[in-house]
C-alpha cells in the first residue's frame, strides 16, 4: 500500500536511500568523483545519505515542521531504517495514518531532489 501511489521516479529514490547509493559528496568520492569537499555547504558537517535526508540542519527543519503540522512531537531518528519504522509506527489506521504514510516518502523525495 505504501509505495503503490509513488511514481517510478519516487521509487527508484527511495530505493538509493535504503541501499546508500544517492549521490551525496562522501558517496561521490567513494566512486572516483574529484569533488574539492565532501562536506555540506549548509551546516558545514560531511554530506552522507543519512545526512541530505536526516541530519543536516535544513532537512531537520522540514521533518519538524511535518511533523509539527501533523501535531506530533518525537525524537528524529538519524538513520533510515530507523526514521522510516518510526514514522510508519506512529501512521496508525485511518485517515491520519495513510497521511503519514503518503508524507513520508514525498518529504524523502523533496530534500533528496534539492
């Protein structure tokens, strides 16, 4: 149910988190890209998956305000596994669980893409 509404794309980005193959600076370099850094232009802290979508200060802001909306107040899991069992914890039945669940995925493909 969960991914049935997610296009091709969406997929194919949530597959890269869950197996560390998005294009983050510390992931390009471990495959031969030159790059002069490998540490996040936005927080100044190195730029792993975990960290585009979880830990950098920016992401952090988003996944709060989701959160914030939905009128929730947890402790933001740093790792992937661990965010996404969390999130579909707290989804319940109904109508507010198939919005979590809608969220996740669209707030992991928005901070991935930018």
């Amino acid at each position: 149910y969960l991914f049935s509404s997610l296009t091709s794309n969406q997929l194919l980005n949530i597959w890269r988190l869950m197996h560390n193959c998005l294009p983050s600076r510390l992931n390009l370099v471990r495959r031969g890209v030159t790059l002069s850094s490998t540490i996040c232009p936005l927080c100044l802290l190195e730029e792993s998956t975990e960290h585009i979508i979880f830990i950098c200060s920016k992401s952090q802001q988003i996944w709060k305000q989701c959160y914030q909306w939905l009128g929730d107040i947890i402790a933001l899991p740093c790792n992937v596994e661990m965010h996404f069992l969390q999130h579909k914890g707290e989804s319940g039945n109904g109508r507010g669980g198939q919005v979590r669940m809608i969220l996740w995925p669209a707030i992991v493909w928005i901070i991935s893409e930018h």
